[in-house]
C-alpha cells in the first residue's frame, strides 16, 4: 500500500501546486512509482484523459512530472466556476450540475465516498501518493465538514507540510497563525513547515526561523528560494496574465475574457524566439498586433456581451479588416460566428462578431475528447499551415455548424468514437477557429505559424529553442533540483517511513 505525504498551505497562491510538482519529480527521479491527488481543485484550467474524461490540469501536470499518465481519479472533484456565486461541479471526470455555492456546500459530504474510492485506488496501484490541499486548513467558517485539507489528512493518515509564502509578506503571521488555529489532534499532523519564495540573503532569515519553530513547536524543512520556474499554472492567479506590454519580435495578443479558461494554450509560444505574448483586457491597450487571439471561456455569451460593452469587439474587428490574423479556441471560436444560442435554461440567442459563417447551439451534453487532427488545404493568409498536424482535446458544451459555403478548417480523430474522421473549426481569409485546445503545443504547427507571422512581417523567422516535451522535461527536472537543495528530504521520507 502506498506511503502518503500531503502539502498544505496558509492561503491560496503559496506554491502548493509547484512543491506538489516537485515532489512528485523527486519521487520519481528516487525510482519510486508516484501519483499526485487532490480531492476537490477550483480552476477553469482542465485537462482531458486518454479515457475522456476531465481533471485539474495542475494534477495533469503534477502526473506528468512524476512520469505517470493523468487520471481522473488524482482529482475526483472539480469545481468551474460559471458565476461569482456557483460552479460546474464535476465528479470522477463527468460534469453532474451547476450548482450554487450554498447548495454545494450542504452536499459536498455525499462525496466523501467517491474521494476515499479514488484515493484507495491509486493507493494500490503506486508506491507514493503527493496530496495537495486547497486554500487554508484554518478557514474557520470552512473547516466543518472539511474534504480537502485535514479531512482529507485524516483519511489518508498523512503526515501533513504547512507552506507560507514570504513574498507577499506576513510569512511568520501566516504559518504561526495557522498552526494555532488548527485543532490538537490537526496540529500533530502538521510535521514540518516549509517557507516558500525567498529572495534574499538567508542568514538574515535565521532567527526568524528560529522563532518559527520555538513558537510553532515545528521544525522548517526548508527554505525555498522564489525559483524561475515555467510549468503550467493552476489558474488565473497566474502571474503570466499581469502581461500587458508587447516585448520585442512578434507581438501576440490574448483577449483577457472575465472567464477566461484553459489559458495553458498559449503557454508553448514562448518556446519561440522573439514572440511575446501578452493579455488585453482594455480596449486601448490592443494596439496593432501580428496576432490577435481569442481563448477559451466558461461563459461564452456573458464574455461575448462584455467583449462588445468594452469596446474590444470594435478593435478586433477593425484589425481583422487590416488583415490582422485572428484565431479563436473552443469559446473565442464560437464567438468569431454568426450567432451563439443558449437552449439550456432561458432561451438566449447573441449576435457574434460575423467573421466566421457558423452557428452555434448549447445543448445540456458536454463534450469531452482526445483529439488528433490534420488541417485541410488551405488558401489564403493561412495557406502555409496546410496539411499540419495538431494534437490536443475538446472540452465545450456548444455545438458549432458551418453556414452553406463554409470551409472547415481541419479533420479530426476524436478518441473512442466510431466516426473516424469529423471536420472541426472555420477558416475564412485571415480569420480561423477551432474547438481544439493545445493547438500550439505541436512543435510543427507552432513553428509554421510564427514563420507564417515573420513573413508577413517582413522579419526573419528566428527559431524555436527546444521541442515542448524536451523543454517541459527539463523544467521538471530543474524544480526537483531547487527542491533537493532547499529541502530537507532525509526529514521528509522519514515521515512518511521510508528512511
């Protein structure tokens, strides 16, 4: 049966996700079979499995450190946010309901017994289990019927790592406050507290530390420095969002939507020399860029509205008139159409921006696939990535279909569906879009593409620095090595008795 460790955190945002990472990587790298878990994540960044169904993409990323392939049962629970007030709850990688966050709330013990399922099935198929809480253990109005901090701790019978987060400030506040909040048979779980981005010189930390540990009555297991880490984020805390200003080379432009998802999509683009991405949310700040794309979103039409009221809908279309490429992803595809139509509660029809010939209809069926694609012959602007191969997955509740005249953009294999071969996107001059998420992530097509940009340009293509899986090997390998050099580790296999 598996050993287990868990990381907790004194608030969201502390690096919880990253140490999990690493620790998965460490495991690895240590030859030990190793699966990340957390019970309940809330994100609207997710990831698709080989079997169809939905997860956090931190956990994804958190398994593909550790080697393994992602499941659904690393993250049973997944909460999406569709309004300030409730979610898309979705159970063992299948969506069950939106529910509001009171509702929720009084139900979220009914699912005690599909999280202690999942967790005691990868407990007897892997030799350590890295579980990652959520928020802060000492939520006081949350803590009753906790499932995802110590609740959790305590099924698991896991020893528990407390990280505080010093580049905010508060760090000694944070972790102390914590550990006094908890209740005593919580406290003695906490066995080991870990301060997370330093900068610094870290003598200056040492009596700090000192008293950390005096009052606490825990030993700091590490000091970790604030690392230059690329992995793929959590959510829409990230820091890469806070990009605004065009750096040097080509300039990519991501509209900000309010519910922007799966972001991850664009994060590959930085393998490429000489390409900056930023993300607008202000119509002035758009300026004239070599692309313009549209991501994903929860919320397709209340994004649509928004896109409209502040004016952004006005810019794109008047740069897509300049022949600016623009290219929309799954909710930024559908809203480049003719019109987006809501069946699912009060009938609801918007007009989208025109520049694509398609209509798009909800339906109460999400769809959820693995997908592997070849584009079409195109003509046009986009003549250059014809015959291009992508891989990566759907996830969308609408249903998008090509006006008479209209040109698909590529064929599609969708995993475990008979139909061999589905047309998926649009294409029309320079304007494109598609319901496949990960376009970017293929090397070939994302070389293409920026080439295709240079060109238009007027500017050499400047190349690539590595492949993806090379580069997101090496990023895996470089946090292991930042934690194996701030961390105690002696201390912390032997918490888990293996040492």
């Amino acid at each position: 049966m598996a050993k287990v460790i868990m990381v907790q955190g004194t608030m969201s945002n502390v690096g919880k996700s990253l140490i999990t990472a690493g620790l998965c990587r460490i495991f690895k790298q240590d030859g030990y079979r190793t699966a990340p878990f957390k019970s309940q994540n809330m994100a609207l960044n997710s990831y698709i499995t080989k079997d169809n169904l939905e997860m956090g993409r931190a956990q994804a990323v958190q398994a593909q450190a550790a080697g393994v392939e992602p499941e659904a049962l690393m993250n049973p629970i997944l909460l999406k946010p569709t309004t300030d007030m409730g979610s898309q709850v979705i159970v063992e990688g299948k969506p069950v309901g939106n529910m509001e966050a009171a509702e929720y709330f009084r139900r979220k013990m009914d699912y005690i017994p599909v999280i202690r399922k999942a967790l005691e099935t990868l407990k007897e198929s892997y030799d350590i289990i890295v579980i990652e809480g959520a928020g802060s253990p000492a939520e006081i109005n949350l803590k009753e019927n906790d499932i995802v901090n110590m609740g959790i701790a305590r099924m698991a019978d896991a020893p528990v790592l407390l990280v505080g987060d010093i580049d905010r400030g508060g760090v000694f506040a944070q972790l102390i406050g914590t550990v006094m909040l908890l209740e005593p048979e919580e406290r003695q779980r906490v066995c080991g507290l870990i301060i997370n981005k330093f900068r610094g010189d870290r003598s200056i930390l040492a009596p700090g530390v000192a008293m950390l540990e005096e009052r606490c009555g825990k030993p700091v297991l590490g000091v970790v420095p604030y690392m230059d880490i690329d992995i793929e984020d959590e959510d829409s805390l990230s820091e890469r969002l806070a990009v605004h200003h065009a750096g040097k080379g080509m300039d990519i432009a991501v509209i900000r939507l309010p519910k922007l998802s799966n972001f991850t999509d664009f994060q590959a683009l930085a393998l490429e020399h000489a390409v900056s991405v930023r993300y607008v949310e202000r119509a002035q700040d758009l300026g004239r860029p070599d692309a313009v794309i549209l991501p994903g979103t929860k919320s397709t039409i209340p994004d649509m509205l928004w896109l409209r009221e502040s004016g952004l809908e006005t810019a794109i279309l008047r740069l897509a008139a300049a022949e600016v490429p623009v290219i929309g992803i799954c909710g930024g595809y559908q809203m480049l159409g003719e019109t987006i139509t809501d069946y699912q509660e009060n009938t609801e029809t918007v007009r989208g921006m025109g520049l694509l010939p398609i209509d798009t209809v909800f339906e109460p069926e999400k769809r959820r696939f693995q997908v592997e694609g070849r584009l079409n012959h195109l003509s046009g602007p986009f003549a250059a990535l014809s015959g291009m191969t992508v891989k990566g997955y759907e996830i969308h509740m609408g249903i998008s279909r090509l006006r008479e005249g209209g040109e698909s953009l590529m064929q599609c294999n969708r995993s475990g569906q008979e139909v061999s071969r589905i047309d998926d996107g649009c294409v029309s001059g320079n304007v494109f879009g598609t319901y496949v998420h990960g376009l970017f992530d293929a090397d070939g097509f994302r070389e293409h593409f920026v080439r295709l940009l240079s060109e238009r340009k007027g500017i050499d293509y400047a190349g690539q620095a590595e492949s993806l899986s090379e580069y997101r090997e090496r990023q895996y390998d470089k946090l292991a090595d930042g934690l194996r050099e701030n961390l105690n580790l002696e201390e912390i296999y032997k918490m888990m008795g293996l040492h």
